[in-house]
C-alpha cells in the first residue's frame, strides 16, 4: 500500500535515489543497472521501516459512531427542524417544541453535549453541529445556544459546580431548559476588556453583588442560568474579570431587556439583560473565591509571565471557534445543496441554466470553497482534541480563527452565489436561500469578528501586537 505514494512522490524518491546509483556506479559490474529493481527496493525498505509504530495514519475518514451519530443529527435536522423553519423564522420566537423533541430523543441535553464532546477526534461536535444547521441556523442556534454558558461553567468552574449548575443549563426532557452566557456590553463587544460590569463582594454576606447591562445575549432573560462576565478589578482589564453563575429563579434585579428584531437566525432569542444589585452567594463565582483571589493577587504582581498568560487565554477562545465554523458550513452547504438542484431543473434559453459555464462554475466553486472551509474546522477540531489528553492545543497560527474566519465568510458569499442562481425567486421569502443568506451574515460578526479573527491570525504568525 505505500509502494504507489512512494513512487509517485518525485520529492520523496529524488534524493535517496541519486545518492544510491553513485554507491551503486562505484561498485556495479553490470554497466545497465536496472532501475525499476532500485526504486522497488528502496520503496520497500521505507515502507517496511514506515508501517512501524511512530508513523501515524492520516484520515479525513469518519468511523462508524461517527458516521452513526451525524446520520442521526441530520435526519432530525431533516425531519423535524427544515419543515419548521420558516414558520420560527416567521415568528422570530424560540422554538420550544423543537428543544423538546430534540430532548425526548436525547440530540439536546446535558448527557447529549458530553456525548458529543468526547471524542480524541474531536471532529464529533463539528459533524453534528453541521447537520443541525443543515437543517436551519436559527433552531440550530436555539438548539446549541446553551453550549456557550455550559462550556464556560466547564472550562472555568471546579468539579462541584459542574454538578450544581450543568444539569439545570439544560434541564430534563419533560421540563427543559436553556441557559445564556452574557459577556458583551453596549460598550463591549470585540473589547472584552471594556466590560464595565461590576461584581463587588461583600463580606458582611458573603456575597457577590452584580450590576450592569449586558447585550445580545442569546437566551438571555429566558434561561434560568445566566453566566455573566463582571469586573472585579477594572484596573486589571481582562485579568481582573471573572465568570458567575446567577440563577434568574433564585435572584432579584435580574431583568430581560429589549428583545432584538434580527436580520437572521430569527428563531434564536437574543436580548439585553440588566443586573441591579444582584446578589448571589460567594461560591457562585467559576473557579471558586479563593482561586479568583490567587488569579488576582498574581495578576496585580509585575508580569514577567504575561506572554504565556496571553497565550492560554487564546487557547480557551481557539479551541470552541471551530465548532461556529461548522455552523456556518452547514447553512453554506444547505445553500449550494438548494442552488444546485435548482440550476438543473431551471430552464432558460430551452435549457436547464446549470448548462451555462457562468452557472456551473458558481456552483464549482461553492463546492470546493465548502469543503475547503470544513478541511480547516476539522484541522482545528482535531487540534483542540489535545485537550483529551489532558493538554493545551498548541495553535500557533490561529488555526482555531483561521476555520471560524473561512467558514463564516464562505458561508455569506455562498448563500449570497445561491440567491444569484435563483433569480428572482432567490429574492423571495417562497423560497429559502434568502433566510440562508440572513443567517449567514452573523458568522462574520459574532463569536469574534472577521477582522477581529484576522488580527488574531496575524498576531499569531508574526509575533507582533498588531493592531
Ligand atoms: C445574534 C447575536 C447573538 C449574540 N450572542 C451573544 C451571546 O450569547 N453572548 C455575548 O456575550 N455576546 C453575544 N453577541 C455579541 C457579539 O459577540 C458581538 O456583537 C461581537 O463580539 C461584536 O461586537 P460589537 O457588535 O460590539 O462590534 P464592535 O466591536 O463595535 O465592532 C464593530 C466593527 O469594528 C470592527 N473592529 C472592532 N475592533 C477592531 C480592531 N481592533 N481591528 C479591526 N476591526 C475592528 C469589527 O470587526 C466590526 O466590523 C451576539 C451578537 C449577535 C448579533
């Protein structure tokens, strides 16, 4: 099996071989050596010396849970969440039923989102997220919104407050539940370290108190656990800040605020959410009082360290940017999927219009740019999988950024190609490439901006603070 690849590879083959025919020429007898009986032997004895253990395999292929478990989110996306689509995006209002039907079979949950998170591939979230969105962006957003304050209660919070807090994210399949991380202010978006959100604590109770206004949060106001992002320490910017779990139920002060009319992903509640005077126990920040006053106190010390601390720092946002990246592929690839039977059955002039080069071509190239954004997110996922072992993904080109940045680009000009191939009938509500095309545009927004993912890139590859 690794013969062929050998020998087709001139890279490979070019120089052992010149450097044997000259030993070989010093000693031979026969003035015509026969070459093909030299290539043969040195691609056998590589490849024997490179079947050994060491020599990893390199697969895009899924194995069979894999394959199992993607088949499965996308007959759902197919049977239950693309029939419902329009309707939710019509009515700009969480899908309820939806979230529950996804709980009763076990797609949406506490138990569903571990599944999925385990994998040394890492590739299983990327592939089932893909299928969901397949189906439509805004349920999907409503499906898997909650992943951001249960990721954050998982990478900040101590073992205890996975128990306490997980399971009510999400809640059971007879009363579920979703929950809301809120970071972003009015004033905060791409600059996490102008959060003016204040977390005070106060000895006396033993409490923390929060106040503030926190925007967009997608779920916010409508989840029972909110995670919000609050300074501690303003004078310490991003170091001084730290994640609490506020249980809307359990709490006062905390209140939705406007709920936005959005441009896309209309079936996923985004709103602002004000904090005045809530208080909440000690323990309920991530990571505990004690670590957070530690994290302080070290981070008020003169910072010889602050290059490492940076680079942890990009790691935790790095290693979910994929994951928004297979998001973005699975609406891009529902678009081309539409536009391209649409092409064949369209005809124009006496002939379907995907006979046309300028059509055709479109269609090329929205094939090749999907599978090149989905080579990067699987790259990506793969990387983060270093977090199974118990190690930090070494992203040293933003490879994380570099996926979500593809994706959500490929995935706005794709949907936008599919408008074109339409015609008219793109333009309109009849048809769904134009809701396509409505959601695509947040994949260039949030999660990170597109120049906000270049300049992570660029500080990455040249070592510079680019800014
Ligand atoms: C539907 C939706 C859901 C969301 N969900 C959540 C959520 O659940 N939780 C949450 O916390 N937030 C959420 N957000 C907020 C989202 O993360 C922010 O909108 C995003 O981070 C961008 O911030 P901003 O809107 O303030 O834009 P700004 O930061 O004001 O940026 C405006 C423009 O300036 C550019 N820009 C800014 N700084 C630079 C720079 N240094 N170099 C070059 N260009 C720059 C940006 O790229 C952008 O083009 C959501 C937003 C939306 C629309």
């Amino acid at each position: 099996m690794l013969i062929v690849p050998l020998l087709c590879d001139p890279l490979l083959c070019a120089r052992p071989l010149a450097a044997r025919r000259t030993e070989d020429s010093m000693t031979m007898t026969d003035p015509k050596p026969s070459v093909s009986a030299d290539v043969m032997s040195l691609a056998g004895e590589l490849g024997a010396e490179r079947s050994r253990p060491g020599w990893s395999s390199f697969s895009l292929g899924i194995n069979d849970e894999q394959r199992e478990l993607r088949d499965w989110a996308h007959t759902f996306a197919a049977d239950v969440i693309r029939p419902a689509a329009s309707e939710w995006d019509e009515r700009e209002e969480t899908p309820w039923p939806v979230i529950q039907e996804a709980a009763k079979i076990g797609l949406y949950g506490l138990e569903a989102s571990i599944n999925l998170f385990i994998d040394p591939s890492g590739l299983l979230m990327p592939l089932v997220q893909e299928e969901l969105f397949w189906g439509d962006a805004g349920i999907g957003m409503s499906l898997v919104g909650t992943g951001l304050a249960s990721s954050a209660i998982f990478s900040n919070g101590t073992p205890e407050q996975w128990s306490q807090w997980l399971p009510r994210c999400y809640g059971t399949a007879d009363d579920v539940q979703v929950a809301a991380f809120c970071s972003s202010e009015p004033g905060a978006g791409s600059d996490v370290s102008a959060i003016r959100t204040r977390a005070t604590y106060d000895e006396k109770t033993d409490e923390w108190v929060l106040n503030g206004q926190k925007a967009w949060a997608t779920n916010g106001g409508i989840a029972d656990i909110h995670v919000v992002v609050a300074t501690v320490d303003p004078s310490l910017g991003t170091k001084g800040q730290a994640a609490f779990v506020v249980p809307k139920s359990e709490v006062r002060g905390l209140e939705q605020g406007t709920k936005l009319k959005k441009h896309g992903l209309r079936a996923s509640h985004t709103a602002d959410v004000f904090l005045d005077n809530v208080r909440i126990p000690a323990e309920n920040v991530l990571g505990g009082k004690e670590k957070l006053d530690a994290r302080l106190a070290k981070a008020r010390e003169p910072q010889d360290s602050a290059g490492r601390a940076r680079n942890a720092s990009m790691a935790t946002f790095e290693m979910t940017r994929h994951i928004v990246g297979a998001q973005a592929i699975g609406i891009a690839r529902a678009a081309y999927e539409f536009a391209l039977d649409y092409a064949k059955g369209r005809e124009q002039f006496g002939r379907p219009i995907i006979d046309n080069q300028g059509i055709a071509f479109k269609l090329a190239d929205m094939a090749m740019e999907i599978d090149a954004a989905r080579l990067l997110v699987w790259r990506a996922a793969n990387m983060s999988s270093a977090l199974m072992r118990g190690e930090t993904p070494d992203y040293r080109h933003g490879e994380g950024s570099m996926a979500k940045l593809k994706a959500g680009e490929v995935a706005v000009k794709v949907t936008e190609e599919a408008i074109q191939i339409l015609g008219g009938n793109g333009y309109t509500r009849e048809y769904p490439v134009e809701r396509m095309h409505r959601d695509a545009k947040i994949y260039t927004i949030f999660e990170g901006t597109s120049e906000i993912q270049r300049l992570v890139i660029s500080r990455a590859i040249s070592g510079m603070r680019i800014r």
